[in-house]
C-alpha cells in the first residue's frame, strides 16, 4: 500500500509512505519526504501499538523488523476517551477523541484522536480503523507556526519503484560502464534474485561482459552498519567459473562492489 500525505507548515510534512515488510504483528513502513528517507518499525503486542525502531537517512532496502532503538507507545488499549500513558521523555499521550469528525483531502472519516503534551508543543494525530494515520497537527504552544500533514491518497497494491546501477566490464575499451534499470520492490520481496539476474544480463549485442556466470547464487547478506561495509555470500562459482585473465577478472570484482 503507497499511501500520500499533503504537508504545510514545513517542508518535511509532506511525505509519503510504502510498506517494506509485514509478519505477525510487526511492519516496517518507509517514510519519503523532501529530505530523507526513513524506515520505521512498529509493533502490536498486548494491547499496545509502538514504534520501536526509527532510522533516517536509509536508501537501501533491508529487514529491520527484530531490530530496536526505542520504544514509544502510538496506541493503547483500552480505546475509550481518557485513557492516558507517559512517554519515555516524560510527556504525556491520551486518547483525546473516539469517532471525532475530520476532513482531509482525500475525504471526511470519523477518527480516533491521539494527543501527544510536551513542554514546549501539543501533537494530535488521527487515526482510522483499516486504513491508519490520516491527519497530524503540530502546534507550537507559543503560537509561533503550526504544521499539518494530511493524507490525499491511497495506492493499494503500488510497489515501490528504485533505481539501481548496475556496472558491467567492457574489456575491450578497458573500461567499466554502468547501466541503470528500475526494481518493482513489493511488501516482503527480497531484493537479491533481482540483482543476481541483472549482473547476469548484458545488453544483445554489446560489448559487455557479464558480472556473473550463469551458475553463480547469490546466498545472502550481512550488513555492519556501524562500519558501513556489506559483505556478500556468493557460492564458489564465483572464483571456479570465472578464469577470465586477470585484466577482466579485477573488472569482475570492481563491478560487482560499484553495483
């Protein structure tokens, strides 16, 4: 599901929003606005909706859905008026509103009101049953500015659309070339078999080389954040298969860590 939020007040409230993973109570929702990109992880477990994992600045597509770095109650039972918890910073969260009436650009529904208190501003942010956020309003207690962001569009079925760079050795002008071919990412795809098959695949008739040989399996991943390296597991075909002089094989091996 793409969902689309019209934003005023700042340039980070318009955003819009695709599903990376969903399992047993847990999803992982990428947020795109101007700015950045964010992934997000929340959780449903014994009457409580948090998010429990927040990270900016994530182009790349990968399974945090058992990772953790906060733990912030969206939503708690019971859902009646007046149910309250305190967030980790100390403020304060209440269910403020059950049925309330309100208009976005994609029409009117009758919303659950979420009211978040901090020192220095109020948050109220609407939720409806089967569908989710449809409104979130910010205002600064001193009246300085308010933004406001609100949902104009739902997609259902509509995969996010990605960009990927592909590099490919053209031996004989001793040079690496690049093409760019766009990946359909749907809820829960792995995104391996697409590359595997690509770095397979030259254009008819070109001078290219391919990265991989048609036995070559691409086994999985591990990704060290904190060092900012990946590590690919590739079966031994790799090395077996390839005995191609070293000139091309040092092609070989640039292709694949540019791509």
């Amino acid at each position: 599901v793409h969902m689309k939020y019209r934003g005023e007040g700042n340039e980070f409230a318009e955003y819009e929003t695709y599903v990376d993973y969903a399992k047993d109570g847990v999803i992982q929702v990428r947020h795109i606005n101007p700015g950045t990109v964010t992934v997000k992880v929340y959780k449903l477990s014994e009457g409580e909706l948090k998010e429990v994992f927040a990270q900016g600045e994530t182009y790349y597509r990968h399974d945090y859905t058992s990772s953790s770095n906060k733990d912030e109650i969206l939503i708690k039972e019971p859902i009646k008026e007046g149910t309250t918890w305190v967030l980790t910073d100390g403020s304060s969260r209440s269910i403020t509103g059950v049925g309330k009436s309100i208009k976005t650009p994609l029409g009117d529904f009758e919303a659950l009101e979420i009211t978040t208190d901090m020192e220095n501003s109020v948050t109220k942010d609407y939720y409806v049953k089967g569908i989710g956020l449809i409104k979130r309003v910010f205002n600064d207690k001193n009246d300085e500015f308010t933004v406001t962001s609100e949902l104009e569009k739902i997609e259902k079925d509509a995969p996010l659309k990605q960009t990927i760079r592909f590099y490919y050795p053209e031996f004989l002008k001793d040079r690496i070339v690049y093409i760019d071919k766009e990946v359909q990412l749907e809820t829960n795809k792995d995104v391996l078999p697409f590359l595997e098959e690509q770095l397979k695949s030259i254009p008819e008739g070109s001078e290219l080389s391919s990265v991989l040989t048609p036995n070559v399996k691409i086994q999985g991943y591990n990704l060290d954040e904190e060092e900012g390296i990946i590590t690919i597991d590739f079966t031994s075909d790799l090395v077996k298969e390839m005995n191609a002089g070293a000139g091309l094989e040092m092609m070989v091996l640039k292709s694949i860590a540019n791509t």
